[in-house]
C-alpha cells in the first residue's frame, strides 16, 4: 500500500465513524453524487429535503464502490465498508479534505462572502495571477474554472467533496492561487470546512435569504464563519469593507484578536481606499491609494459598486504577495463577470443593460449606477422568484420604483408559485413610489416592450437573471437568456424602424 493512500479506517478515526467492513480498505475519492462513484470511490449518501441518496446505494455498489458513509446503521449483510456518522454534511469535508491530502494547503485560497459584489470580485481577484502569467482555479455562480478550462457552474459554492477535488486538480496544473464565492447557506450546510484560507474577503451585508436564515443574526452569523475558526482554521488575512457597518464591527474584533485586517473604503479610513471617482458608460477611474502607492486606475467596469469589488481585488493582490503594478494592470483590463451591469450592445442611442441584481439593495446599487451615467429615462424590468423569500418582494418594488422612470414589472423564475401572485407582492411596494408601471408577467414581452418604449439618451434595465440562460416555470425548465431576448427586441425594433 502507497504512504499515501487514504483508508477506510483513516476516515472513520477522523469522522468519529462506526466502520462495518475492512478497515484497510482504500479510498480514492468522495462523491456525494452517485453518479460520479466508481472503484475505490465512498459514497456519501445524504438525505435532503427533495430525495434519499440512500436509494442509490445498490446502484454505487454495482459500480465497484468502496463502500458507503451515512447518518444510517449498515444495512445487514451489506458487503462494502460503511461508515455510520452523527452528522453527514460535517463528515464530508474531514472524509474528503484528507482523500485529497488538503489541497488548501498548496494554494493560497481565497474566499469572499457578503450579500453582493462576490462573483464580479472574485473575478477581478483570479485576473490578477493570470496577468503574473499563472494559472488559476475558481469558482463561482457563473462558472468553475482550471486555468483555461471553464465549466458551468452547478452551484455558487460547489459540495465539499467536488471543492476538494478542484483543489487538488488545480494543484495539478501549476495554480499557487484559487478564488472561490463562500456563501451563507454553503457555509452553514460545512461546504467550506477543512478549507484553509490564505485570504478571506467580506464585501457588504444586506438582506437577502432570510426565507432561509429567518433573521438578518442568523445570516450575519452564517457568514462569520469564513472568519472566525469554525470552518477549521481563520484565515490567514482578512480583507474587509469598512464602509459597511458589519464590516467595521468584523474587522474590530479580528484585530482585537491579534489577526491580520486591510480594510478598504471608500468613505472611511482604510489600508486601500479610492478618491476621485467618475463614471460613465464605458467604464471609471479613480485615484487609488495603498501602502504600497496611489495609482490612477482606469476599469472597464461600470458604477460605484464596482469601485468596492476593485477595492478589495486590490486588498486581496496585495495580501497574496503581487505587486502593486501587476494589479493594477490586470483591473485595467478585467471586465468582471457576465451579467453584472451587462451591456447589450447595439446601433441605437439608447442603452440597455442586463444585471444580475434580485434584492432590493442590488437593484438600488445598480439604479443608482445607472443615474450616475444616463441623462435620460431609466425603464426598469424586474421580478421576484418564486418559492423564495418573499419579506423582499415589495422592498424591491420599492426599489425599483425609487429610482426608475418607468417600471415593468415580470416574471423572474416563478417555479411552483403562481405568477401573478409575485407580481402582486412585489407591486405593493411599486405603489408606495407612485411611479408609473405596468404588469407583464411574460418575461419575453415585457422585455420587447420596454425596448420599445425606450426613447434617446435612454437606459432600459433588465434586471434580475443576469448570467442565467433559463427560466423555471412550474417543476420545468426553459431556455431563456435576457441577452438574447434583448437582442431580438432590439432586431425587431430596427426592422420597425427601417420599413
């Protein structure tokens, strides 16, 4: 047997695991999903809200499976190994970290949580070993990265098992940095555990999913964890948003705990901090000022949200040792992630922009962006999903009508929910700004109607999906792309026009 190799009797020393079967068994690999288990693979069978992973078990057996590990008793009889635990989601990632060889610990791994700016910053972060000539790993709500080779993504922050598997394949390939999106409810199912952070960055905290956290305590509490030890170890630096108040109150009490903070800002006092901003259609810039020099930094991105996402790319650069030209470099040239103030561009001399934003506080963010660079109307087209939080709803209307000219309110992704229903919710909120606004929960015509209605100097705002090529409807899924959509509006408009 390899030094190396990692056995049954290993894990269930670590898992605190009742072993059935051989305990010099080896594994090779975790998987959660049955369908990735081959030889030498434990299968972890979890069972969630939606389907027992139990039920898959004869069907990793026949695949030459190891054996199982499972909150259940061994069945009797059963022939592999098998590993009953209390708690499978935080036994995952000890099982999975150690089958890997904890490929946290050959990376400088960032990790950046908050309610908003996550996906266009951890971009921002992974353009700045690839301007040293590095290759990088990420992942993200958009996509899962290995240098060049892009995957789309499955979820925002991927099981523990499937992140420690990156890792190590990153490892393989030559990458010193990874950068991954930690979110609030990945943190709390331990998705994150035995993940050894060189670098932590907290962006901001506002609501959002409370139709899983119940409270704003418990969301700020779930997103902690990236910081204060309960992941497995605290981050090696932390990178923070001092402008936030939460963040104000994180940093303290890291520093109060003799940990490593930069603090970045706008509006406060901080390591890295920008002055000076102006914005347009194609892009800002601002006077940027660190410890190791002011630069004047030009971006292709848009809005003063997307100064904070620079600001802490820069924070996080410096924290991993790169130099000060080197980010400044890569920021220059970054132009962040699909469907974050996204423009579909075309002949008119109107804009239409596609954005990701689905709380009331992003949409402010991005209404507010698109003030600062538009003379004329902001026609916004927004909705709610379904099945989702619904204390949000009417504070997006609100949103929406606060800053708009004129408000479309339509379908996101109902799923089982009545459409209309949603649209109400969120209309309650709409009123209360007594601006102009019309239902049509057709998500398609109510895109084709308000480009459309767009006049010069213009903005038409789709809001809402952003990245997202599909809309769920009921328990199905369709292909749907805003960009595309707007695209046809768009053809159909300049066909109008011409004839």
């Amino acid at each position: 047997m390899n030094a190396e190799n990692v056995t049954a009797g290993t894990i269930a020393r670590l898992t605190a695991a009742r072993l059935s079967g051989d305990p010099a068994t080896v594994i090779s690999d975790i998987s959660h999903d049955s369908r990735r288990v081959g030889p030498g693979g434990l299968f972890a069978a979890v069972s969630g809200a939606v389907f027992d992973a139990h039920k898959f078990v004869p069907q990793v057996i026949s695949q030459r499976a190891a054996g199982v590990i499972s909150e259940r008793v061994a069945p009797e009889g059963f022939a592999g190994v098998w590993l009953q635990v209390e708690d499978i989601r935080k036994a995952m990632p000890v099982a999975a970290a150690e089958v890997q060889h904890h490929p946290s610990r050959e990376l400088q791994l960032v990790g950046i949580t908050g309610t908003n700016g996550k996906t266009t910053t951890a971009y921002l972060i992974a353009s700045i070993p690839e301007q040293a000539g590095e290759p990088v790993a990420m992942t993200g709500t958009v996509e899962y990265r290995l240098g060049k080779v892009r995957r789309k993504a499955d979820r925002t922050t991927p099981e523990a098992p499937d992140m420690q598997r990156l890792l190590r394949e990153a490892v393989g390939i030559g990458c010193r940095t990874a950068v991954m999106e930690c979110s609030s409810q990945a943190m709390d199912f331990h998705r994150c555990d035995e993940l050894e952070y060189a670098v932590a960055v907290f962006t901001n905290l506002t609501r959002d999913h409370l139709d899983y956290h119940k409270t704003m305590e418990n969301y700020w509490y779930a997103k902690l964890r990236l910081f204060d030890g309960r992941l497995g170890t605290r981050p090696r630096a932390s990178v923070i948003n001092v402008d936030d108040p939460k963040g104000v109150e994180l940093a303290e009490s890291l520093e109060r705990d003799g940990l490593k903070v930069i603090r970045y800002a706008l509006n406060s006092d901080a390591d890295v901090k920008a002055t000076n901003a102006e914005f347009s259609l194609k892009g800002m810039e601002f006077q940027l000022t660190t410890a190791s020099g002011t630069r004047d930094l030009h971006s292709p991105l848009v809005g003063p949200p997307h100064v904070y996402n620079t600001l802490a790319a820069v924070a996080s650069g410096l924290a991993l040792g790169y130099d000060l030209d080197v980010i400044s470099a890569a920021l220059e040239e970054c132009t962040g992630a699909p469907g974050r103030f996204e423009r579909v561009h075309h002949s008119g001399d109107f804009a239409v922009v596609v954005d990701y934003a689905h709380s009331d506080d992003a949409l402010l963010n991005v209404l507010r962006t698109a003030r600062e660079v538009v003379k004329g109307r902001i026609i916004t087209v927004f909705g709610c999903g379904g099945d989702r939080d619904r204390s949000k709803r009417a504070p997006m209307g609100e949103a929406a009508g606060s800053l708009s000219d004129v408000v479309i309110l339509t379908s996101d992704n109902p799923r089982t929910e009545d459409p209309e229903q949603i649209l109400s919710d969120a209309e309650v909120g709409i009123k209360k700004t007594g601006k102009p606004y019309s239902k049509i929960a057709d998500r398609s015509e109510a895109i084709h109607q308000a480009i459309h209605e767009a006049g010069s100097g213009d903005l038409v705002l789709i809001a809402g999906k952003g990245h997202e090529d599909y809309q769920i409807i009921g328990r199905e899924t369709f292909h749907f792309d805003d960009k595309e959509v707007a695209r046809k509006a768009l053809d159909r408009r300049e066909s109008i026009l011409i004839s």
